[in-house]
C-alpha cells in the first residue's frame, strides 16, 4: 500500500505546475457591413472552419405547424439557386467542402469547413443555399419521407419515448414541450409555402452567431461575411419566451416490452449565468457528471454492477433550466438503481462534498477544458456558444480561475439549494419489477 | 531504427496544389515516425505541436475473433477488468489518476484489437505510460471484481444488443454469414456464455495475448520522437516479450456455395428493411489493390446523394427512404461487403430487395461513370488535408492498420492506391464479390407482418 501512496503524492505535486497552455487567441470581427464574428487564426492547415448559428431553432416553430423548421433544415442541402438537388450535391463534392446542418430547439447551426483554394467557389455555393433554397416539391416529399421513418422509429425507441415523455410532463405549454421533428401528422401537412415560412423564421441577422477558425484573415473573413450573409433580412418570428416548469415528482412507467428498462430524470436546473453557476458545475461533476469517478457511477455501476452508465448533467437551455440524469439496468434490477439515484441525490443536497472530491473535481475540470479545443470545427463551435451565452471573449483565460475559486460552502449551499431528491421526477420505460407510476 | 516519414508540407503548402488537379498531392505530411523497442513493441508517434495535449495508446494484436471457443466476450471483458488494479494501483486508480491529471481514459475491443487510450496535458504522458505499461503484466483481480464487472458487462450487452432488434438482427446476420470464422460470434459475446465468464478465463486470456511483441504503441499530439522513444525504452523496453505469442492464426472460412436468408421478426421494430451481406476479401498487407476497389464501391453504389442506389432507388424509382453501401476492408481476415435498402412506404421488403438486386446488376454491367469516381478521388485527396486536423484520427488509422495485419507502409499507400483505382478494377470487384453464393440476405420485420 504503500506505493500506492508514493505515487499519488508524486501525481500531487505535478498538480502545482500545470502546463501553460496554448493560448486560444480570439479576435473579434466586425465586417464593413456590421457582422460580427469571432475569429481564430492559424494557417497551419488550408481550410477553414466556420460555424453559423441562428438562436431559436426549431422553438420558433408555428405550433400550427410542428416540424416545418426541422423539415426546412433538411430540405437545405436539397438545391439552391439554378441547381436541383443532386446537381447541388455534385457542386459540393467538386469543392470538397462540407456544409451540415443541425435543427436543435434552442438553434440552427450551420458547420461549414472549406478549402483556401477554393474558398471563394464554396461561399457562393452557401450563400445560395442560405439565401435561395429551391424547396423542390420532389425533394420535399422525399426528405419528408424520411423525416417521417425516423419519428416512426423515434415511437419504438426507448430513449426517445422517455425523453419526449419528460418533455411533455415538464414544459406545459412552451415549444420545448414537443418534439422539434413534429409528429407524423404535422409533417404529413406541410407544404411547400410551410418551408418558406420556416425559412423567414429562422434565417435572421438578430439572432445570427459566427465563428470562424483557420487559415483566413480579420479582413477576407469581412468581406466573407458581408457577401454571404448580409442579405439576411433584420428579423425573424418572435423568439420564445421563458418556460414555466411544472415538473411532477415520483415515477412515471410506460410500459414497453424490452428487457433493460430506460430511466431519464430530473428536476429543475441552474441558468448558464446564474452566480452559482460554477458551484452547480462542480456538484454535478461529482454527482454523476459522467468520468467513471463520480458518486453515480461508482454505487450505481462499480459497487453494485446495475448498470453499464449512469450520468447526470446540467441542462441550461435559452429558455429553462433542468437538471436531468439518465440510467439503463435491467428490469429486474431497475428498482435498486432509481433508489441509489435518489439516495445519492439525498447524500450529497445533505452533506455536500468531501475536500477530497472537491479538490479532484477542480483539477479535472480544469485540467481537462484546454483539451476541448482540439480542431478548427471544435473551436469554431465552441466560440459560437460563448457569444450565445454572453460570455466575454476573454472567457476562456478566465474560466479556470472562476472553477478554482468555488469553496465546500459553496457547494454545501447550492447543493442545498439545487438538489431536490424527493423532486425528482423519474420516467421509466420497459417492463420495471417493482415499480409503479406514482405520478399522476 | 527510426524511419521518418518524408515530409510533403512543401507540396501541401504551395498554393497551385489544388485539390481538383490530377497531380495534386495525394498524401499530405503526416509527421509520422515509427520505430521498434528491442523487446519486439511497434511505436508509431504522430507529431501535432498546435495545442498541449497528447494522446497515449496501447493496442493489442488481439480480440473477440481470438477467443477460444466457449468463452464469447472475453476480450472485452478483459478489457473491462483492466481497470480494477495492479500491485501498486488500486481498482479504478488508474481512472482517477488520469482524471486528477486534467485527462480522460477508456478502452475499446473489436474483432481484431484491444485498445486502451488516455488523452491528457502533454508533460503527463511520463505518468501514462508508468501506468499503462504497469497493468500490461501486473493485473491482479479480486473474486468481487469479477462478479461486479460481469453484472456490467450484461447490462453493456442489454442496452447495446438485447434492448436494440436492429442489433439483435446484425448479430444474426453476422452468425450466418461466418460459417466457421470467429467474426460470426458477437465481440460482446453470446449472453449464456458470458454469464459463465470467470477470473481464469480472464487472466489466461491476459497472459496468453498482452505482452509487448503483441503490443503497438501509438502517441499523438505534442511530442518528439525522441522523448517517446526514451521513454518508451524506459517503462515498455524492460518488460520481457512472451515468446509464446505467436502469429494469429484463426479458423477460416470454407467456399460459400449457397445463399442464405433470414427473417428477423420483433415487435420493436419501427422501420422494416432488407439488409444484404457478401463475403469480400480485406486489406492485405502488400496487397491492397483488390480492398480499395470495393472501397470505392461502396463509395460509388451508396456512398452518398449522387451515389448509384440513391439515385436509382430513392431519386428516380422511389422504391427507398434510404440505401447505403458499407466495407470495412481493415480486418485480418476475409471480411463482408454489405448494402441496405430501407423500403418507401407501401414498397414491401420482397420489391424493395428485388429493385436493389436490379440496381447492383445494372450497375456491374453498365460500368463506372469516370466523372463520378474522379470526384470521389478528389474527395479523399481533400480529406487528407482535413485529416491533419485531427491527428488523434491519424494514430488511430495506425493502430487499426496495424493490428489488422497490415504493415506501416502499407498504412501509408492506402491513399495512393485509392487513387490508381480504375473503374475496370472496381467493376471486377464488384463482379468477383456480389455473389449471392456468399451472401446473406435478411429482412428485419415486425412481428405482425406476413412475409409476402
């Protein structure tokens, strides 16, 4: 035992002199048109990353018509301009560059990475596919054929079933309380005037975030963003307002024949920029925040071998904030799992944690935060979360130092605050020995 | 010996070097080195000085499909029992050591290989390697370990397999298609052999396989070659290599002289389709030629928007909301080739199968369309310069290469050998593979449909 000692004192002194990372150096752009972008430069590679967020993403949604921004997003690499669909996708691959697309309920994200030769080529191509999507009936029905597949497989999986139940149990009436992809009954509806309208809603210069990484200039990034984004019309459909969370407590069965049953659960959260924020990220690091250290899965998977993860996480989304976890064991063994999960829960709102558990959790955190930025893509996407969460653009130099700074009283006092085990709403989906719905 | 790959940063860096030319560059500066210790371990080093991180990996020639049998998924459950201790480290030290260092570790099994990795600040890599080469000889398992971690281990299977029919369906698949190779037993295992597992399958699995002349280690990120190799020397060159790891040499498949099918019923299944595999040939080394033409393919048959089977079967017939063409040819022994039609609504899966036989028929007669398989090639050119971005993806490329039988060089001609394809050679693939002789065809189903 007593290496064993050795060597963690050897790991506790390397902890003093962490390394000076690589600065992430941020410029903010302004383009003569007045679109402001945040920009990486290294030319070490020749291509760019760039990433285009639009806030409200499918939430924006005219609940008449559930669906019609997911569709929209889809139906975007289907054909711009004088270019039908595959002739579109041919152009593309001619560039080698790839445009993705994302339809999220707090965003659309647009991940582009293009080659400096043909960098110009590649623009023109996004900007008619921004600026004049076809929306081809042809392509609309195909991709809605396939949207549709998915929200019938989406009714059979039991991920999604418990998702979409929380969902509805928690968001009463806000657009979060149903599923972005709309239902089989929405999407068979819409139209082609749908997708235009959808389009108007989101495609917005108000609502618009950018960032950028590579080999390209403050100045030819400009000049970029004005040509290819500075027709965007002022204003988009009105963005949600906040939600108001009702989230029932006890569990919730649906009952599914599978032999693993899935749980999700949760409880209300912590907003990105409240005070306490750092407190909460830490107490849900060593709650279940997902390393094989934490409370969850060391009772849940190594001391009782229920389960092959348990995790939770912190959900602050633009317009509500949960605090959720999920779980998968055995339906025989899912009871014992939800009561380790409570149990836990419990612990940890009425004790807080230990210096130990504290001091680990700061050095992983902020040991682990440079290793994120770890590619142009990366780095373009994580610069557009920033300005979407208000943060400075010194953010990053600064964010160990605010994960450094929580006390155990801090974490003694959110955890206090923020946990509510016996707030928990659990949704089990199987077949569960021994548990009941208990909500109502 | 230390063999530096020629650095190419010259021709990637001049701006005529572009991508849609005929003589642009086809491998891009990969800053790779590799070397050999003396006691028989391969080190591949990947050099990217961008940010302060390093990733550390050990891959072992070894997995599910060298099993003996009986004792399905023991190599992931070897993997898994990694983690509990060595004489110096306690159950999960290793984890929270990594973690406590600012770094994340896991591991991963397949047919082929054991790998296990930790990413981390690069002035750690000393500590990882202290660790890792420790559990590669000093495993020592309790009877509770065991007995907990098998208990995980059912519940991985239950929620990647035995809750998901489309698993439960390519498990099937897979059976059938491997008459006697060990591809065909699942790399988790079967459940009632799993639930038999004990500690002496596990470390006669251990000392049977993990050894350095089984071992390649593969670092990416923030190093120089020289710091690894002396560090390397100094933690993985003292372990004594197992004379008795030997080359692998598995069960191979005898001639397939007859099609089979199955149809796969459950309730859970949503979205019905036909799913077809053909035995076909992998990457071997020296001898890639014949793998890069099935790669290309399945590129061109269902690799995509402008592919084949997209255009045939979901552009103009309509027949599909979705098809797809798949070969992984980095395998050690003979692999499959695998296509996937996805029925439109009201399509029943016999037209659905039958439309995509027609496609794949038409498709060997009418021949490769140049302009289609230029810009694939040019896609791949462009991807290498995308893949510098990533050099973590790079070192994995390597170490799937290289515990699949292939060679250093024979990693690095893989891009150059995609390019000299022709489309005469793809379509004498096709025609040599796409035999219904060596196929399996399955219809995952729900549980209320008639067949016909």
């Amino acid at each position: 035992m007593t290496r064993v000692k050795a060597l963690l004192v050897a790991v506790a002194a390397v902890f003093i002199a962490l390394p000076a990372w690589a600065e992430v150096k941020i410029k903010e752009v302004t383009s003569p048109g007045g679109i402001t972008a945040w920009l990486v430069e290294d030319h070490s590679i020749p291509f760019t990353a760039l990433e285009l967020r639009f806030r409200g993403g499918t939430s924006v949604d005219d609940p008449e018509k559930r669906g019609a921004i997911n569709l929209m997003t889809g139906l975007l690499e289907e054909g711009s301009g004088d270019l039908e669909s595959q002739d579109y996708a041919r152009a593309l691959e001619n560039l080698a560059a790839s445009f993705t697309y994302d339809a999220q309920s707090d965003a659309i994200s647009v991940s582009t990475r293009f080659l400096t030769e043909n960098r110009d080529q590649a623009m023109d191509l996004l900007r008619t596919t921004l600026m004049q999507p076809r929306f081809d009936q042809s392509a609309l029905d195909r991709v809605r054929a396939q949207v549709i597949s998915g929200l019938k497989s989406d009714a059979k999986d039991p991920g999604a079933i418990a998702g979409r139940t929380f969902a509805e149990a928690a968001y009463d009436g806000h657009p979060y309380e149903t599923d972005g992809k709309g239902t089989i009954d929405s999407v068979t509806a819409l139209t082609r005037e749908d997708m235009f309208a959808a389009h108007k809603a989101v495609f917005a210069r108000d609502r618009l975030y950018v960032g950028a990484v590579g080999d390209i200039t403050a100045e030819d990034l400009g000049a970029l963003l004005d040509t290819l984004l500075g027709d965007l019309p002022e204003t988009g459909a009105p963005l949600p307002v906040q939600a108001d969370l009702d989230i029932p407590a006890g569990i919730t069965v649906i009952d599914y024949d599978t032999p693993q049953s899935t749980v999700l659960f949760g409880q209300e959260g912590m907003e990105r920029d409240h005070e306490d924020f750092f407190p909460a990220y830490i107490l849900n690091h060593i709650l279940g925040g997902g390393s094989f250290e934490s409370r969850l899965m060391t009772e849940v998977r190594e001391k009782r071998g229920l389960t092959y993860g348990v995790y939770s996480y912190l959900v602050p989304k633009d317009y509500a904030a949960l605090y959720m976890g999920s779980v998968a064991s055995s339906n025989d063994k899912v009871a014992e799992a939800i009561e380790v999960v409570q149990d836990e829960w419990r612990k940890l709102a009425t004790e807080g944690v230990t210096a130990e558990e504290l001091e680990a959790a700061k050095t992983f955190l902020t040991g682990a935060y440079p290793l994120r930025f770890d590619g142009n893509g990366p780095i373009a996407s994580i610069m557009v979360g920033m300005q979407m969460q208000d943060l400075p653009i010194d953010y990053i130099a600064t964010r160990n130092d605010k994960v450094n700074a929580v006390t155990l009283d801090d974490i003694k006092r959110v955890a206090a605050d923020l946990l509510d085990p016996d707030g928990l709403h659990f949704v089990v989906v199987g077949k569960p020995q021994g548990l009941e719905t208990t909500t109502n | 010996m230390i063999r530096r790959i020629a650095c190419m940063a010259a021709l990637i860096g001049a701006t005529s070097a572009s991508v849609a030319s005929a003589d642009a560059p086809t491998s891009v500066d990969e800053a790779v080195t590799t070397f050999t210790l003396n006691n028989g371990m391969d080190v591949v080093v990947v050099e990217d000085h961008r940010a302060p991180v390093v990733q550390h990996m050990v891959w072992y020639r070894v997995g599910s499909a060298d099993e003996p049998a009986g004792v399905s998924g023991i190599a992931h459950f070897l993997e898994h029992l990694m983690f509990k201790g060595t004489d110096t480290l306690e159950p999960g030290e290793l984890s929270a050591t990594v973690a406590a260092n600012g770094g994340r570790d896991n591991a991963f099994t397949s047919y082929d290989y054991t790998a296990y990795f930790q990413r981390v600040a690069a002035d750690r890599l000393e500590l990882m390697m202290q660790m890792e080469s420790d559990r590669m000889r000093n495993l020592r398992l309790t009877q509770e370990d065991v007995d907990t971690e098998r208990d995980v281990i059912l519940e991985e299977r239950a929620q990647r397999t035995d809750n998901n029919p489309r698993s439960l369906f390519g498990e099937q698949m897979n059976a059938s298609q491997f008459l006697n190779h060990r591809y065909g037993v699942p790399i988790i295992g079967w459940r009632h052999e799993m639930e038999e597992l004990d500690m002496d399958d596990a470390l006669s699995f251990y000392s049977d396989h993990y050894a350095p002349n089984n071992a390649i280690l593969v670092i990416s990120g923030d190093v120089t070659p020289e710091n690894v190799r002396t560090l390397a020397e100094q933690y993985y060159g003292v372990i004594p290599a197992n004379p008795d790891v030997t080359a692998r040499s598995r069960p191979q498949e005898p001639p397939h002289n007859t099609a089979r099918r199955l149809v796969f019923k459950d309730a859970r299944v949503a979205q019905p389709y036909v799913h077809r595999s053909y035995l076909a040939p992998e990457r071997d080394p020296g001898d890639q030629e014949k793998a890069a033409a099935l790669f290309l393919l399945a590129k061109l048959l269902g690799g995509g928007q402008t592919s084949y089977m997209t255009t045939k079967l979901q552009f103009e017939d309509q027949t599909a909301v979705w098809t797809g063409a798949f070969y992984n040819g980095t395998a050690l022994d003979d692999t499959s080739f695998d296509v996937i039609i996805v029925p439109a609504e009201g399509v029943t899966l016999q037209q659905a199968e039958d439309a995509m036989d027609q496609v794949l028929a038409d498709y060997v007669a009418k021949g490769v369309d140049q302009e289609e398989l230029d810009r694939i090639k040019l896609q791949l050119r462009a991807s290498q310069i995308y893949a510098r971005d990533n050099v973590d993806g790079i070192a994995s490329r390597y170490g799937r290469g290289l515990t699949s039988g292939l060679t250093v060089q024979d990693v690095q001609d893989w891009p150059d050998i995609l390019q000299a394809v022709t489309g005469d050679e793809i379509i004498a693939a096709a025609r040599e593979v796409l035999q219904l002789d060596s196929s399996v065809t399955g219809w995952l189903m729900r549980d209320d449909e008639v067949t016909q």
